[in-house]
C-alpha cells in the first residue's frame, strides 16, 4: 500500500495516538538521564503529544518541541494546559528545526526520523541538530533495528500492535501492515484502529504512511559527517550494549567543545 504523503497521516488518529502512548515510560529515564549530562535547554525533533518534552519540563528542563502534525501539536497542548511548566511547542520541520546554537540537548524519539524519505533528508536534519547544539551538546536518535529477521517477519504481514482503552472508555484495537521495498529502504505502513462500540458495532479509522528504515552505518556516517566527534550506540532505552539482534538503535552523539 503506497502512502499517501499529500496530508497529515496523524491528523485522523491523533487522539487514538495520545491514548496508546500516553502511559508508555520506558524511554524517560533514557531523555531525562540525557539532559542532565547535557546541562542546558532541550530541542525535540517530532515531539508529537508531547509525552516526553512535558516530561522533561516537568524535571524542570527548559523544552521546546516541534513537530509538522498541527493535530498532534494541539494535543500537546491540551495536554500541558494551564500549568506554568518551561515547555514551548511549534509547527515546524526537523530538517530546518534551528539556526542558531541554543540547546545542549536535541533529540528524536520513537523512530520519528523514519519518516524522513531519503539520504539527503537525514544529512539535512543532522547538520540542522548540529547547528542547534552549543558546543559539547548532545544528540540522541531511537530508531528501530532493521535486522534482517525483523524485516523478514514484519514484511505483509497484520500483526496486532496493543489493545488499549480509547476516547469514550472504547476498547481500541490496533493492527499494523508493513510492505517493505529494500532497495528503497521503504516501509509503507499502514494502520488500523478497531473501536468495540457499546451497541457491539466495531468502527474501524485508518491512515498509512511511508517510512525510511535506517542502517546502523548510514547513521553513523551522516553524524560523523554532520560534525559530531563521538558516536554512542546501544541496543535499547536502558543503554544495553548494542547486538546484532537488539530491538533498538539508540544513538548518542556528540558536538565537538572547539
């Protein structure tokens, strides 16, 4: 199923999206732990609902998140409210995220650079998060590990992501399809919410999207060639060595302090 990239894919289950993630925390400790070793503002590429950036403010980090889902962003910003916390969001894209040196933390969480489309996207939104950073800051990527196994059981296949409670208290099924292009390096993504109604109806809301699935070297190259001097790499949010097999690329760069 090709994607259709003409609007925002989130913008029909944003609410669907904020009510599976909304209580997922493997990851804070891993963003929490980070801004603390980077000592200074934080910038977060794809921010989404804005799970992790009112996380982050709420630990009293100065935060400001973007993402191009105005959908996504109002619900950030439902979800921050009336509360004096030190977060800011805005509708803007990770390629182009800041121009001047202000952060010491940025960071894309959830394989949300997936969804940039080609090589040249990836060194642009390097090079940008770069630029964003003060001397000695910190870049961390999540994106999943596209291990052959992987893409082997994923490929056209609808497989059952989670069942969770929705708007209304409606019982939400999720499915996901995968289509995989290796040469492209493309997954057409498609998922299907199913809603278990009161009067036993089940309505279903769909969207689909392409994605770029990231190799561990390509990533490694576009950092070292964006300017960071050290690459970390580990294999989950718990900082596990990093394994042929592990679930997660969790990469952790640094800018040089000269």
């Amino acid at each position: 199923m090709r994607a259709d990239r003409s609007a925002d894919p989130y913008a029909r289950i944003a609410d669907l999206y904020e009510a599976e993630h909304r209580d997922w925390t493997d990851d804070l400790d891993l963003y929490r732990a980070l801004a603390a070793r980077a000592c200074g503002p934080v910038l977060e590429l794809g921010c989404g609902s804005g799970r992790v950036a009112i996380a982050l403010a709420e630990a009293g980090y100065v935060v400001h998140g973007v993402d191009t889902s105005e959908a996504m962003l109002a619900i950030a910003r439902t979800n921050l409210g009336s509360r004096r916390l030190p977060v800011s969001f805005g509708c803007g894209d990770m390629r182009h995220a800041s121009g001047h040196a202000e952060f010491g933390l940025a960071f894309c969480a959830l394989d949300g650079l997936l969804h940039l489309q080609t090589a040249a996207d990836l060194q642009t939104t390097l090079r940008a998060s770069y630029q964003a950073l003060w001397p000695g800051g910190l870049l961390a990527v999540d994106v999943v590990n596209p291990s052959p196994d992987l893409l082997a059981m994923r490929d056209g296949v609808v497989r059952h992501q989670s069942t969770f409670t929705g708007p209304g208290d409606a019982e939400i099924t999720h499915f996901v399809s995968w289509d995989i292009d290796p040469d492209a390096q493309a997954i057409d993504t498609a998922h299907f919410y199913d809603a278990l109604c009161d009067d036993g109806a089940v309505r279903r809301r769909t969207t689909c999207f392409r994605l770029r699935y990231l190799e561990r070297d390509e990533v490694k190259a576009a950092l070292q060639a964006a300017g960071f001097d050290s690459v970390e790499l580990y294999g989950s949010a718990q900082l596990d060595p990093f394994e042929a097999d592990s679930d997660r690329m969790i990469f952790v760069a640094t800018k040089p302090k000269g």
